[in-house]
C-alpha cells in the first residue's frame, strides 16, 4: 500500500507541475532557439557583460516603445531580451552559448506575449531575433495567409555581425485571431535559410 501510495503522490505532484506551467505558458511565452534559463541563472548571467541595443520595438496601439538588447556575458551565454532600456528589470529572453550564438541556425528568434492563451485574449505580443549577416530578409507568416516583413538592423556584437529585429504585432490582427505561425529566413536570392515556428498562432 505504501508503494501506491508513493506512486499516487508523485503523480499528483506531476499534475500540479504540468499546471503551474500551463499557466505560466498562457501568460508569457518565449519561443525560439534562445532558450529561456530559470530567472536566477538569467539574472546571475545579465549582471556581467556588456549591453548592446541591436533593435526598436515601436510603441503603437498605446504600448510604450521597448527594444531589443544583446549581450555577452562573462560565463560566456550570448544572451537576447527585450526590455523598455537595457538597465530595466522589465526584461524577457534567453540566452545560447557565446560560441553558438543563433543555435546553429541562420534564425534565432524570441517571441513574448501578455494575456491569451487564446490569439484573441493577447494584449501584448513582441518578437525579436538575431540571424547570420548573409540573410537579406525576414518575413513573418501569419496563420491568415499573410506576412509580415521585418526591418533588419545590422548589429555587431563583441567580434560578430548579425542582423536583427523587434517587432509588436497589431492588436487588431490580435482581435481576429491573427498570430504569427513561422519566423523565416531568406538570402539576397529569395531562397530559404531558415525556419523557426512560433508555437502560437494556428
């Protein structure tokens, strides 16, 4: 008996883990290559290093602007978040290492957003990336069929160059269940570098 109880617990304790962060994932999300380290390690990691502002995120809609920053840090995490200023303790993100900056594809990028989980329930949803300096252009695919291209920024980041972007998708594509699908990456040519999904968005 003690040993189904055992079991009995243990699975409890995996439902209420499962739940916190379902609920957790419904507030904030963070998808993409840049992976997302417990707040502790994330802060611990941002306290060193120089901070580098590689992108704007436009405040429309009445959200206020915020942008994107890198940094390098000295336990050597290549880390990207998004902030209202590089000192602000409002920040999301997630870091790879130094050595591997994008996790070995041509894209690596972040997506945030407040509220949902539904596409219509978001209040607020940003997305900031990094590619290789050989991509040409960005485009996001929406899950009605359109897209959204990306303004890149050339940023160069201790030795490397990349190009990068913020963005803030528009509440009233939010409103109608409008929410991006795929982050994709293209040469000078058109062709196809690389493909990150959101997870989100249909």
């Amino acid at each position: 008996m003690s040993g189904i109880k055992q079991t009995r617990r243990r699975w409890v304790i995996v439902v209420l883990l499962l739940v916190v962060a379902a609920a957790l994932l419904a507030s904030s999300v963070i998808a993409g290559q840049f992976r997302s380290p417990d707040p502790a390690s994330f802060d611990d990691a941002m306290a060193t290093g120089e901070v580098t502002r590689v992108a704007d995120i436009a405040g429309v809609d009445g959200l206020p602007a915020r942008g994107a920053f890198a940094q390098v840090t000295e336990n050597g995490q290549f880390c990207l978040f998004d902030a209202p200023s590089a000192t602000s303790s409002q920040r999301g993100g997630g870091c790879n290492p130094a050595d591997d900056p994008l996790g070995g594809s041509a894209i690596s990028a972040s997506l945030a957003y407040e509220g949902g989980p539904a596409i219509e329930g978001v209040r607020d949803a940003r997305l900031i990336g990094l590619a290789a300096g050989d991509v040409a252009s960005v485009s996001v695919l929406m899950s009605d069929g359109s897209s959204r291209v990306m303004k890149l920024k050339t940023a160069k980041v201790g030795a490397d160059e990349f190009v990068a972007f913020g963005y803030r998708f528009k509440k009233a594509d939010l409103r109608k269940g409008i929410g991006p699908t795929a982050i994709v990456a293209f040469d000078a040519g058109g062709v196809e570098l690389g493909r990150q999904p959101t997870g989100i968005g249909g």
